[in-house]
C-alpha cells in the first residue's frame, strides 16, 4: 500500500518506519501548527509545519541544553534520529509528560525566574527576537477583514514599531521562552515543574516572557490581583505593569494576538468572528477588560 505523504498520517508513519519506532495505533494529540501523536511507549511524535526543520533541530537542542542545566524540561529522546524530515515537515520524538496541570501564576514566575539566571547556550543558529515576526504578511494576507481595517492595522503596526524603537531598551538580552503563558509549563503529581513548547526559545529581552500573564491582568481580567502579585514575587520582584513603557509592550503583545487570529480565519469559522471581535477591542471601540476566546 502506498502512504499518502500530504497527510500526517503518512507522514507519522513514515518517519517512524525511518526511525526504527511503531506508529501502530498512534493517537492523535492536537491537530493544529503542529501535529502530535501518542505512540506505543510513551513516545510522542510532533510533526512540524513545512519547512520548519531548522526550527525543529534546534528545540531538540535547548531541551538537551535545559537538561544538562537542571532545569526540568519535555524530554526529546535520545538515541533516535533528530528530526526526520518527511515531504518537508520534520518530525521529533519526545518522552510523554506525566499526568499533570497548567500551572499557577506564581509556578510561571518561579521557572521563569530559573530560566532567564540561566548563561546564554551555544547553541548554533539560536535567533533573535523579533516581536514583529510575520506581522506584515499576516495583515496583507488576511482575507477576512475589509479595506478600512487593513488600513487600520497597518497604521497601527507602523505606530508601533516606532514606539517600540522610543524605548531605547538597553538592558542585556537574555535567553527567553518566547511564549511563556501558564500552559506552557506542565506541574506533575508528584515532581517540579516542566517547561514545554520550546519552539520559540530565542534570544531577546525579558520583557516579552513576563508580558502575556501582565496583559491579561491588566486589560482582560483573567488573573486576580493576588495571583499577578505571586507571579511578580516568585519572579524576583519585577512587575513590567509598572514601568514606562508598559503600554507599548502590551499593545504589541495584543497585535500578535489579532494577527494570529488573521492567520486561522480564513479556514476556522471562529477565528473569523474572533478577529472581528478583537480588531473593535484594540481599535477602542470596546472597553476593557476584554473577552477573548481562545483559538
């Protein structure tokens, strides 16, 4: 039988053929950017977007990195090949996690607080932050938004690339998560914490992994105030609501969100209504706090 290579399907089946694993009866995960299985031996299969290996090698090496310096991590396996590439997705193997929760604000700030004391790793090709990845494409190849607010969100991206550049930050960069929210790190039954998803590990300024848990203190009421204060203390004591240029990081860290919303609409029905919906909120038609549903 010939496997059909546009497919996950075929291509999980492919790649564990190459590497020696048994794709027999895997169990789909999540069906998103990335697709993941389950396989026998609590093995997990992530298979990339097209194009990403470079991206794919790399997480396998931050994890090795995060490994040897103590920090405890998804675990990519060892003694298997790293990534297999198959139709131009590539494909990595990780331990399965342990039952376990998202976990609380303050486990956030305390592994985050562990992350960025960590020395920047030699690791080749490790890039730089960029807040404004992939933001012009996104906005001109959105087919669901009419010409007024593509206007709009152009403006409004050329505002802030402006504002972003008046902040002169100057503090070292740091290794940083890139996507540091309560669900990217896993809290077992028994055992710490592990930091997960580590495809956007780069390099960059620490404001951007402390800044998606303070947006959603301050402009969508997902947090109490309790709960923001123990992040801020099991970071160290920093609170970015509290400096100047808050609002700038913040209204970045909200275009991303619309912007990510642009990029599903035009295949997800609630991607659609949702880029609507959050376009009126950051163009100040609608007061805050906001409600957004996740995508």
């Amino acid at each position: 039988m010939t496997t059909n290579l546009t497919t996950a399907d075929g291509v999980l089946s492919t790649a564990a053929r190459i590497a020696g694993l048994d794709s027999r009866g895997a169990e789909l995960i999540r069906d998103g950017s990335n697709v993941m299985y389950r396989l026998a031996g609590d093995v997990v299969a992530r298979i990339g977007r097209p194009g990403s290996e470079v991206a794919a090698h790399r997480e396998v090496l931050v994890s090795e990195w995060l490994t040897s310096a103590g920090l405890p991590v998804v675990q990519a396996l060892a003694d298997v090949q790293q990534p297999v590439v198959v139709s131009g997705r590539p494909v990595t193997w990780w331990a399965l996690l342990p039952a376990h929760r998202p976990a609380t604000p303050a486990e956030l700030g305390s592994v985050l607080r562990s992350f960025h004391a960590l020395s920047t790793p030699e690791i080749s090709g490790l890039p730089t932050h960029d807040p404004f990845a992939n933001l012009d494409q996104r906005i001109t190849e959105a087919s669901e938004i009419d010409h007024d607010d593509r206007t709009w969100l152009r403006r409004h991206l050329t505002q802030l690339r402006l504002r972003y550049r008046q902040l002169g930050l100057d503090g070292p960069r740091k290794i940083i998560h890139g996507d540091a929210w309560q669900g990217n790190v896993a809290v077992p039954d028994s055992g710490p914490p592990i930091l997960l998803d580590l495809e956007m590990v780069s390099i960059g300024h620490i404001e951007w992994d402390l800044i998606q848990i303070a947006v959603d203190y301050t402009d969508f009421a997902r947090l109490e105030v309790g709960e923001y204060r123990s992040f801020v203390s099991e970071y160290g004591g920093y609170d970015l609501t509290s400096v100047s240029g808050y609002r700038t990081f913040a209204d970045i860290q909200e275009l991303r969100w619309v912007c990510f919303a642009l990029s599903k609409a035009g295949v997800r029905r609630d991607a659609a209504t949702q880029v609507r919906h959050r376009i009126a909120c950051i163009r100040g038609d609608l007061p805050r706090p906001w409600t957004w549903d996740a995508i």
